[in-house]
C-alpha cells in the first residue's frame, strides 16, 4: 500500500481537485493522510464534508487538524500517522492523472533496488485542468 501526505494551509479553494483526482484514480489500494496546519478558511469543512466518501473509496483517510507550525511542521506530523509501504508526498494544489499512483507502485515493485521513483508533471492553469 502507498501513503500519501499532503499538508494544506487555507487551500480551501484548491483542496477539491485534489480530492476528486484521488477518488479517479485506478489504484485504490492507499492512504491519504491529511494535515491541516492550522487553516482559517473553509478548509476544514470542505476536508469534513468529503470525507465520508473518500472512506468509501479509499483504503484509508486520516485527517489531523493541528495549530499552524509551517509546511515542515505539517509534514513532519503526517509522519507520524503513515502506515503504507511506499510514501508519496502531495501538495495541496497537486492533481493527478488517473492512472498516476498505480504507475508509481508498479514502478517500485517492478525495481525492488530503487530508493525511490517519481513522474513527470503538467503544468495547468487553476481555472483549466485540461
């Protein structure tokens, strides 16, 4: 199983596509670990609102609300909460092809040497995904 940890600071307006690109993906065999480094935003109530249907899709959703301590800070806490073999770590305004985490784990288990594999990206506009 892989890990994903992905820290959000008032991304309330950006966390949706990511969320929704998780529930697309052709690999539901992982854990998203989200941590909320403090946000004043909606944020938490959009994380709150969807998570009852990611539980359904995915192996595991972990949502931390913690004081604000930085991105490091973040990341470091959603450490403590993994539980997968392979780790992934996400930004918030990150979106990902469907097929992207089975890709990445096949990878991995095809090469049992490699330290760690990773993929290319897209560059897109907020406003147009495609």
């Amino acid at each position: 199983m892989i890990s994903i940890i992905t820290a959000t600071y008032n991304r309330g307006y950006i966390i949706e596509n990511l969320y929704h690109s998780l529930q697309r993906q052709t690999c539901h065999d992982f854990e998203w670990v989200v941590i909320d480094d403090g946000s004043n935003d909606n944020t938490d109530r959009l994380i709150q609102t969807e998570l009852p249907n990611l539980k359904k899709i995915l192996s595991d959703v972990k949502y931390i609300k913690k004081t604000n301590g930085g991105l490091g800070s973040a990341i470091n806490e959603g450490l403590k909460y993994f539980d997968g073999e392979f780790l992934l770590l996400l930004d918030v305004d990150d979106v990902l092809l469907k097929e992207s985490i089975q890709i990445l784990v096949d990878k991995m288990n095809e090469n049992p040497d490699y330290s760690y594999v990773y993929g290319n990206g897209y560059y897109v506009k907020e406003n147009n995904l495609d």
